[in-house]
C-alpha cells in the first residue's frame, strides 16, 4: 500500500482553531492511518510571524511533519498545472490552497481536507479506499459521506464495491486522491453537469476536477459506514464547542 499525505487548510479566520487547540491533532488521528506526512496549508494570514510560530509547535508536538505558505508556491503550482489566476476567476481564491497542497505532495496519495471539515469520530476508511484504488484505475477519488446525509449519498451512487457506493460526484471538502494523477494538468476541462457547483465560486479546482472525471468516465468512490462535517468557521458557532471537546496543547 503506498504512502499517504494528510493535507489541511487554515487562513485568517480558522488558524487559531486547528493551531491552538487539538482539534487538528483529532482530525488526523481520527483517520485511523499512519500517514506519511501530515502538513498544513496556510493561507492568507495577517500575521505571517504569528501564525508560523504556532506551526512550528506543532511541528515539534509531532501534530505535523510540515507546513506550508501559499503565497510562496501558488506562482509554480498554476505554472505547473497550466493555469492562470485570471482563468479561474473567483474561483482562484477557493482552489489556490488546493491547488498548492497537491503541488506539493511528495507521496503517492494525497488526503486533503479543508480546514472546517472533520470526522466526529474514528473512521478507518483510508485504507480500504486505497485498496480499490489499486484494483480498479477508474476511481479516482473517495471520501466518506458528507453530514451524514447517508440515504442522499446512496440515492445519488450507481453501484456499490465492498464498503464503498460509487458514482460520479467530486467535492473540495475531503479527497483522497492518487497524486501523480492530480499532479497532470487535468484542470482545464469543462463540461455541462459542473453547472451544479455554485455560481459564486466561479471556476473552482472542484468544478475543473468534477469536469475532468465526467468527461473520462472517471468514478467517486464514497464510504458507506462513515461521515465527514462540514461547518464553516468564519461563522465562529462551532468554536467553544471543538474548544470544549479537544482542549488545547500541552505546550
């Protein structure tokens, strides 16, 4: 089974909430996988210098083995992948952290989640979705289900193999994904049924990459025995709540 990056996000209005409680250390672990690398994509931040001391801490607490900026790879990642900031519109400032993440990634899959986006308790799904990645070379991403909307998630699948139900679908908000794959400047593609993803994004590294696999007949492998959250921080409603539950660093 090859190696395994955990990616994450975080900007200006979450960074406090992965960096100085446990909430990101729980986030990993909660994937019940020994993943080689595990990295945080920082974006968009006030104060550089601040927020960098705290990744660093995390760092030496083993909660991560690396941490990024954007802004200091997004200029080859785009030239990389054949893009351009004015291509993707609005939608550059949905993707770029994405985009950068994969980029990056050195091993042979890469599971990304966005900062606001957590499993409520211990799933052990990676490593089956691997599984059939190496089956089968027509799934090219899987996640768990999303927000517990588990009969949405059935209704919406064609077929199911062993744990997982498969179908088209693609989503920023967690994918596990064979890097080479993505590393290929896939993102320039287009096609009638990305017209479900929100208007306001413009043109998102999710719609490019959804596109990409409907065009190729590429399929979404989704976990049937767990979910995933999705809620947005900058809101803040969430706060005590994971502060509560996961406390704060040792150190």
């Amino acid at each position: 089974m090859g190696s395994v990056t955990f990616s994450t996000s975080c900007w200006e209005q979450d960074w406090d909430i992965l960096l100085k409680t446990n909430f990101l250390k729980n986030k990993i672990e909660r994937n019940n996988y020994a993943f080689t690398k595990k990295v945080l994509i920082i974006n968009n931040v006030k104060d550089r210098a601040k927020v960098e001391k705290y990744a660093r801490i995390a760092v030496e607490c083993d909660v991560l083995t690396d941490y990024f900026f954007v802004e200091d790879y997004i200029e080859a990642a785009l030239k990389s992948f054949e893009l351009t900031k004015e291509a993707l519109g609005r939608g550059y400032y949905y993707s770029n952290h994405e985009l950068t993440s994969i980029y990056l990634c050195s091993t042979d899959y890469l599971l990304f989640y966005t900062g606001d986006t957590w499993l409520d308790k211990t799933v052990p799904w990676v490593a089956p979705a691997i599984d059939e990645f190496e089956k089968n070379s027509v799934y090219k991403v899987a996640n768990p289900v999303w927000n517990y909307m588990f009969s949405h998630a059935k209704s919406v699948n064609t077929s199911e193999v062993g744990d997982f139900w498969v179908g088209y679908g693609f989503s920023d908000q967690c994918f596990l994904v064979r890097t080479k794959e993505f590393k290929a400047p896939i993102y320039n593609e287009t096609n009638p049924a990305s017209a479900q993803y929100p208007l306001y994004g413009g043109e998102t590294f999710e719609k490019r990459v959804y596109s990409w696999m409907r065009n190729h007949h590429y399929l979404r492998l989704t976990y049937k025995h767990g979910s995933y959250i999705h809620e947005d921080f900058p809101k803040r409603k969430c706060v005590k709540k994971i502060n509560m539950a996961l406390g704060k660093y040792d150190k």
